[in-house]
C-alpha cells in the first residue's frame, strides 16, 4: 500500500513521511500528492497571523480545544521561516504536542523550510492538501506575520484571523500596511493588558471606512473578538465567528472564489518550483550554458539577455513528461 | 539622451527614476539596465544585516560619515520587504536624507517592494548596478534580517557585516541559524550596554571552532568589532576592517568567485522573474487554458500534472525574442 493510500485511512506516521517528503522536495513526494489532490476540499482552512510574541501558539493551543469539543478534528501548520534571528518553531510544536501528543484527532506539523519563502508557502499549501486528505474538518496555519511570504500563506486560508496585542503599537502598522484587507476577523489578545478596548475601538472605527475588494462579499464585516489566550477567554466566541464566516462564505459563494484564486496560486508556485529546480541544475552543471554564464559574469551578456537565451534554449529542447 | 547614459554621467534624478522603473518592473527599465551593466563591476558592496532594533541604520549613517571623510563616494540600499507589521523604511530614509541630502556623492535609496521576496532580491540587485554605474566607490545594503530573504541579499554582497547588539538574546540564535558562515565581520552595536564584552568572546570562541565553507578564503578569520553608532565609537575600526576584507577578497581570488555566485543567482532570477510574469498573465488571461485551471479548480487535475502541461503547451508556443 502506497504512503498517499495510509494517509486516506488516517494514518498518522504516513502523513508525517509525506510531510517531510514535500519539505525535502521528493519527486516521489509530488506524485503521492498527485493521488491525495482529488481527495481534498472538504477541511476548513484557518490562516492566524500577527507579529511575534502576542500569543498566536497559547491562541492555536486553546482553538484546537474548543473544535476537539464539538468533537471536530483538527490539523495544525506552525509555519516558521526559519529566520536566522527567530528560527524558533521546533520548540513550540514539542511544547504543544504534551497538550495532544495522545489525541488521534489533533495532528500537529511544524514547517520550517529553508530557501525562498515561495518554497515555503507550497509546502504549506502541500501540508494543507494531505491533512485536509487525512480528514481533518479545520486546518489552522499559524504563520509569523513578519514578512510578505507568511501573509500570502495567510491568504489562501479560507477564514483569515489577525492577531494583535495591546502596548504592541501594531495598530497603526497593520492599517498602514493594509493589512486590514486579509483579515476576516480581529484577535485582540492578552485582552486583560490595558489598551485592548482602544484598539478595538480603532479596528472598529476603521471598519467602517473599509470598502470591501470582493463587491459580493461586502456584507461580511470583519469580527473583532477580544481573547485571553492564557485562560482561554473568548475563545468559544472567536471560534464561533470562524464557523459564521464560514457559512457566509458557503453561502455567498465566496468560498468557490477564494479557491479558485488559491489552486492559481498553487498552479504558479508548482510552475515556478519546477522552472526553479530545471534551471538551477542546467545552472550549477555547466554544460553548454557555461559559456553564456561565463560572458555573462564577465559582463558581457546582462542580466536580461543572458536569460533570454537560456529560455530559448530552454524551449527548443525541453518537452516535459505529463504525468 | 537615454536614462541609461544620464546615470552613467552620475545623474541622481535620472538615477532614481530608473530604479522606480525597476521596482515597478517595467520593460523600458530593463532595456536600460542591459546598457548600463557592462559599466558595473567596480563598486565594492557591503551588505549589513541584523534583527530590527540593534541600531542597524545608525550604524550606516557612522559608516556614510566615515566613507566620506576618505573621499568615497557612497550608495546606500535599505531593504525593507514590506512587511505588514514593520514596514518602516521611508521614515528612516527621510530622517537620513536630512543628513546627507545635500551631498551629491551620497545616493540613498529604499527598496520596500511588495510582494515575493525573490522580487526584493532582484530590485536590490539591480539597484546595486544603477548605483555602480553611477560610478560610487562602495554600495551599503543595509537588510532587517528576520527573513531568509534579506539573508540572501546580505549573501550577494562582497563584504557581509553581522550586528548583533547586547541583551537582545541574538546571538544563540545567529550561532543555531547557521548565520555565522556569511559573517565576514561582525558587528556588536550598542557596545556601551553590559554583556557587549560576553558576546565579542562568544563570537571568538565559536570562530575558533568555524571551518571555512570556501577552503581558498579559510585563511579570513571574521573580525568582532565593537561599535556605538550613536557616538561614532568604532567605525573607524569597522571600516579599516571592511577594507581589509575586500582586499583579502582581491588578492585571494575570493571576490572573483563571490561575483560568479552573484551572477550565477541573479541570472536565475532574471529567469525566474521572465517565467512568473509571462505565467501570471497567462493564467490570469484564461484563454486556451481556462480549461486546464477549470479543471484543476474542481479537482480532477493534480497541482503538479496542470503545471507540466502548462509548461509544455509553453515550450511548444513560445520562442523569445533576444534584446
């Protein structure tokens, strides 16, 4: 029996193999992909981004508390870039898996690719693709919102949260950044600090002005709940508003239209993995491109014209295998 | 006249306009680049990266300072990539411009592009050649390293400037990242604070242990410098240390192989860039393969087996054009 066959029955150590298959980028990895793609759809993808240290992990750990109550399984992406300075995911995902190491029902996976944050983002959109597979109703991908790669993750969720804190002073960022467009709900967490009703206030404020980009979803205003992720506060009502933005997506037909703008993305991401890793090789080999690279580091060839060429060649000589 | 000659005749307005041309990526100003690119290669690029908040942009403005008391002439490059939470590099691009605005041998420049990261790279890249055409003897790329993005920047430099600053619990993180392989010199700012001392030992105990990635360069042991930006102390030091370096990199044959690096990355993002636009349009155009992404939207087309027929109908249809 084929790894993508065990992940369908739910088995756990085969979604984990899978799983670090896709990190490493194994040609065999893709094709179990390939038998688990028409098996997916169905799970519920939440995106949860904020700056670091406001409490998005203790957030995710009381979330997968309340689904596991309504008796829903839940998967979870802790996506780490890993970043030089940060680098800290590994951690977290131990810490967590103490919490619900025993139940069968909650799988846990930290990603923490090194390379482009475009690598990143496919194998969390890959991740997503076998736990939704798995048969996992609600998917959460908590993302360091600290660079634009983690908010394209963010928004190929289906329901997108943005956690803030008070004394942070992310308010006026995230306005300014227009982050206020990617969220579908506002976390205010470690609502006991003084200052979280002000920024609810100026969220709330600022929702008002807010023309909506997608005109038939202008009926849904963005929530803002307040949370106390250490004692678990809020936390029935924020996952209550998951499951309402829900409904008015199935409803509204914005659900259809989310994923269609997600599977084009994908669509991108796995024509630029493989023009990637084509050319990378052709690159690092020599061959007869040496000649142009060498006229190229000589200043000979720009930029431009050097890739041009190699495109051409490219063409000229390349028919790829359909699978 | 072209935009391209103005810049070589050292034209800061004309400067400026092309690399507004090149982070908005319009055709023209790739055309201009193409011009401008057999007259680089003479700058001297020093890239400087480090967590936010260690002072990084201080520490520039000692190193402009220092650069022109010797009578160099000075490029500065600020990578910010954009990130909802932070976001913050124009502020400081204006705060900078009130000190040397009215030196015409300083050209400051922010980079706060949007969107992929790769993207960042390739406008930081491209500007460094705009302002070595312009004829500045030494090029500063200054990156906020919490990403693996501004990492590969501060690898395409000549010269790599690590700061780290005290109390700021950095530096287990640059010893676990792997971050000490692109320190060519290391940087402790705010050397004033307590525990300055510790890391400058730390560091030199870890260098002890360090096994030279590039056998030909093992003979370069990193230097520590302490600074304090806000002062002036050390930037003296850290310049003669930088200067130190690229001559080590001349004689030693390093800077010739760290140029052929750079080319190699910057041909296949050149490459990268061509496919993810001519893609993009595609895909966002419909047309003949609508179906293809229709199907693959519902389901019944894998991520991987759409992409290779993409990529063959591409390479049966398209024949490039050379510049």
């Amino acid at each position: 029996m084929g790894l993508a066959d065990k992940v369908l029955e739910g088995n756990v150590q085969a979604a984990a193999r899978l799983i670090t298959g896709i990190e490493d980028e194994l040609p065999g990895a893709i094709q179990e992909l390939d038998i688990l793609y028409p098996h997916t759809g169905r799970a519920h993808i939440v995106g949860i981004t904020g700056a670091p240290g406001i409490g998005k992990s203790t957030l995710v750990d009381c979330l997968i508390g309340v689904f596991r109550k309504r008796d829903m399984t839940v998967g979870v992406i802790a996506v780490d870039p890993t970043s030089p300075f940060t680098g800290g995911a590994i951690l977290g995902d131990r810490i967590r898996m103490q919490h619900y190491g025993t139940d069968k029902d909650v799988f846990i996976r930290s990603l923490a690719t090194r390379g482009w944050s475009g690598g990143l983002a496919k194998a969390a959109i890959s991740t997503v693709h076998v736990m939704d597979a798995m048969g996992k109703d609600v998917i959460l991908i908590e993302t360091v919102g600290t660079g634009q790669g983690e908010v394209e993750i963010a928004r190929v969720a289906d329901t997108c949260l943005v956690v803030l804190s008070p004394g942070t002073g992310d308010e006026i960022q995230v306005i300014k950044a227009g982050i206020m467009e990617i969220a579908d709900i506002f976390v205010i967490n470690k609502a006991d600090k003084p200052g979280a009703e002000n920024i609810a206030m100026e969220i709330e404020m600022m929702l008002g002005m807010k023309t909506c980009p997608h005109p038939s979803e202008a009926d849904w205003k963005p929530g803002v709940v307040l949370t106390e992720a250490i004692s678990g506060r809020g936390a029935e009502e924020l996952v209550e508003q998951i499951s309402k933005h829900r409904e008015f997506l199935v409803c509204g037909g914005g659900l259809e239209r989310r994923r269609e703008e997600r599977a084009k993305q994908e669509l991108m991401g796995a024509i630029e993995s493989f023009v990637r890793s084509y050319f990378h090789q052709e690159i690092e080999r020599g061959g007869e491109m040496e000649k142009l690279i060498a006229d190229f580091v000589r200043r000979k060839e720009s930029p431009h014209s050097a890739a041009m060429k190699i495109i051409r060649q490219f063409t000229s000589q390349f028919r790829p295998v359909t699978s």
